[in-house]
C-alpha cells in the first residue's frame, strides 16, 4: 500500500516535467476560468434583469433551477477544457508537439459526450442538495460522502471521454470506475502531491490577498492584491493542468498496460502491483 501512495507522489514529480515541455496548456484552465466567470455572471444579469433573486430564496424551484444550472455550466466547461488538456497530453505521450487549438478542437468533437455528462453532473449534484433540505436522515454529511463516492467514480471520466469517444454514460462510468480500483493509491496520492507541491504558492497568494484588505486603500495595497490573486490563479490553472497529466497517464496504463509520460520511468515490475 505504502508503494502505490510512493508512486503516486512519483507521478506528480514526472508530470511537471511534461508540463515545464508544453507550458501553454496554460492558456485551456485560463480560458476555462474566464468562461465560466463569464457564464455565471450572464445567469447573475439574468437573475436581476427577471427579479428572480428574491425567488431563489423563497421557492424552491428557482433555487434548484438555478442551482442546476450553475452545476451544469461549472461542469460542462470544466470538462470541457479538461479534455483539451487530455488530449495534448495523449499526444505529447505519443512523441507529437501538441497546441491547445488541437485540444480544443478534439474537446469540440466531444461536445455531445461532454454535454451529457455535465447534464448528468448537474442533475446528481441537485438531486443530492434536494435530498438534504427535505429528506429525513440525509444531511451534510451524508451529502459530502456521496459527493466524494461520486467524485471517485468519475475520477477518470475525462480522460476516457477523449481516448474512448463512446456515446454510453454508463459504459463511461464502468470504466472510470474500473481504472481508479486498479490505481486507487496512485491517484489519491497524486491528487493529494498536486496539493501538497503548490501549497506554499496559494498560501502566499492568500496572505498577500489578506495584507492588501487590512491595509489602507493605496497603489501599494492594489498592486499587492492583484499579485495575491494572481498566483490564485496561477495554483489553479498548474493543478488543473498536472491533474490532467497524472489522470491521462494513469488511464492510459489501467486501460492498456502502456507507461507513458509520468509513468513511464518508474519500474515495470512496481507500478501497481497487488499490494
């Protein structure tokens, strides 16, 4: 067990290579960010222009609907992007110099997959929050755990999105699931490594993001928040990208036995083995 978690963190070390070789997968968490703050505020201008503020908190309709909607939009364009950045890693692991107009042109060729499963996204995650305000014994707890099993059931939906391109959701999820109980440790541990590598940066980004608020309204207090929030931002966008890389490789070899890209140095005979 302790070597999955070990090779996990191994995982993590090797993807930043792959990312410092094609820094511009950059640009796809960027544009995912700016599209979805775009998105969100259109449905905030909406709300307003339609007076259904108010109603999100006095009927229920509104507020699931809206609260399906944003789940919706946050995962379709997070999956969205996602998968461009999955393929330019496939591709990058079969030796061709992938850009991100590539990826996003093979997420575009997905988009009726990706559509289907933000809508499938969407609709569990309202369910689960409609369940917990009128479901006896379904609580916050309960919601959280759900939540997790879920995320760890669809953990490799991405990556089998791209290299699959099948039109099942529930073939999708077999496989998804299948991959994370053969790579269980290794996942975990390089979700946990992408975290625990860029912890110092965002608690950087947060304390420069605190001193600018407690300060005195200047150019100096201005200038510090921006750079507090820039590296926000940049933490997002590296452990979006790294996270991809892990997930894709990971895949690759659950799905075929092939060791590519972070994988492919360590030890045929170690990567996960029985343990």
């Amino acid at each position: 067990m302790i070597g999955r978690f070990r090779r996990g963190f191994v995982a993590v070390d090797a993807s930043l290579d792959v990312f410092r070789a094609r820094p511009r997968l950059a640009i796809l968490p960027l544009l995912s960010l700016a599209v979805v703050g775009s998105a969100y505020g259109a449905i905030a201008v909406a709300m307003l222009h339609y007076g259904l503020v108010t109603a999100v908190f006095t009927n229920n309709f509104v507020k699931y609907g809206a609260m399906f909607a944003a789940i919706a939009v946050a995962s379709g364009i997070g999956v969205f992007f996602n998968a461009a950045v999955v393929h330019c890693a496939a591709r990058h692991f079969a030796g061709e110099e992938p850009t991100a107009r590539d990826g996003l042109a093979a997420a575009w060729d997905a988009r009726g997959r990706i559509a289907k499963w933000s809508l499938l996204s969407a609709t569990i995650g309202t369910a689960l929050y409609i369940a917990e305000d009128n479901v006896p014994g379904v609580g916050t707890l309960t919601r959280s755990i759900l939540d997790l099993s879920w995320g760890l059931l669809t953990f490799f939906v991405v990556p089998v999105i791209v290299t699959d391109r099948t039109d099942a959701l529930r073939s999708d999820l077999r496989k998804s699931g299948g991959a994370f109980s053969r790579t269980w440790g290794e996942s975990i541990s390089a979700t946990v490594g992408i975290g625990l590598v860029l912890l110092p940066v965002s608690v950087f980004g947060l304390v420069l993001l605190g001193v600018a608020f407690v300060s005195t309204p200047n150019i100096g207090a201005y200038v510090v928040g921006i750079a507090g929030g820039a590296l926000l931002v940049a933490t997002i966008v590296v452990a979006q990208v790294l996270g991809m890389i892990v997930r894709t490789a990971l895949y690759r070899y659950a799905a075929t036995g092939e060791r590519v890209g972070p994988l492919e140095d360590l030890d045929p005979n170690g990567v996960f083995p029985e343990d």
